[in-house]
C-alpha cells in the first residue's frame, strides 16, 4: 500500500497493491497491520455502503460530538470526493482537498474525524463503501452547505442531485462553534529538565 499526503494535515489517500490476471484482480481493502503502519486508526465499528446515481452530490457531513472517521473507497464507478476541515482554532479552517475515487485504480481516502465530508458521482453510478471510526449517531449529525461561496469547492457537477437536508444545510460561517469540533495541537514532547 502506498501512503500519500494531501494538502492538509489529517486526510491522506491509499493506493492498495492491486494483484490483476487473466481472471480480473485481488486487492485487500483493509488490514489492521498495514492500516496502523500507515497511521490510519484501526478501531472501525460500522461499515456503510452507498448507490448513487450520475450527479448526485452527499455532503458535507460530519458528526459532533460523536465524531466518525472514514475510510472510503468507490467499488463500481466514480466520484468526485472532498473533506472540509472544521475543527474551530485549526490552521487550516475552512480549507478543503478534493479527490477523485474509481472503481478503476481503486484507491481509497481516509477522511478524519472533525472534518467534514461528501462526493459527488460523476460516472452513471457508483457504488460507494465507507468504514466508520463511530456509529452512526443522527443526534449528532451536522452538515455544510455543499455550495457554500466561502469553500468555493470546484464540484463537476454543474446541478446535483441534493438531498433536502443538504439543500437547507447552513454556511460553515454560519454554524455556532458549539456545534463543531474543536482543533487539538500535537502535543510538543518537554525538554529535559522542562517541569
């Protein structure tokens, strides 16, 4: 597997070693060894798995306080897939990485937990797979308008198909702090002698 940053601190795309033959291909698309050499969390608790048809658009979601992190990959087909990070007093607020994820190279993106996320299908369908780091909690369920001017997120779906509760979500400017993860910084190690 390779190990790819992405233009912020958190995400980071796997390319799983593809074993193809006549008879089509093998590929693992999880092991708890390789994932925690890659630094991916190996706690998953709940898988969940997506059809979508051409230019429909799930996101920007995120769970607070339950945060979930996501492993994510496409089966069939292909989309366009985002993470937002939110973590109020982050560096990066407010920034966001885009991917494109196919059944044809198979790679996949893990999304952390205090990022938001969402994808758009850009083949007629796609067959979309997530592992979860938490359950499913709606209580603590949370979305950002996937349109919001301040992302400016460049979708290639010029009209996506929206669920209502992805039409009415808010700006991220405009959701309380309360309501969103807060950023922790790595803990420095002290200095010797350092109390």
């Amino acid at each position: 597997m390779i190990r790819s940053e992405t233009s912020l601190q958190g995400p980071v795309i796997l390319e799983p070693r593809i074993f193809r033959d006549e008879r089509g291909y093998f590929l693992e698309t999880w092991n708890r060894s390789r994932s925690e050499a890659a630094g991916i969390p190996s706690d998953f608790v709940q898988d969940n798995l997506s059809y979508s048809e051409k230019g429909v658009l799930r996101g920007l979601h995120y769970q607070h306080p339950a945060a979930q992190g996501k492993l994510v990959m496409v089966l069939q087909g292909e989309v366009y897939d985002v993470a937002v990070d939110i973590r109020v007093g982050s560096p990066t607020f407010g920034r966001w990485m885009g991917v494109t994820l196919s059944s044809t190279d198979l790679r996949q993106l893990y999304v952390p937990p205090g990022f938001a996320h969402g994808f758009v299908v850009t083949s007629e369908f796609a067959v979309f797979m997530y592992k979860c780091t938490d359950f499913y909690r709606p209580e603590d369920e949370g979305s950002v308008a996937w349109d919001d001017p301040a992302l400016a997120i460049p979708w290639p779906v010029a009209s996506p198909i929206l669920a209502a509760k992805d039409r009415e979500a808010p700006r991220l400017q405009a959701i309380s702090a309360d309501r969103l993860p807060v950023w922790e910084a790595e803990a420095k190690p002290s200095k010797a002698g350092e109390a």
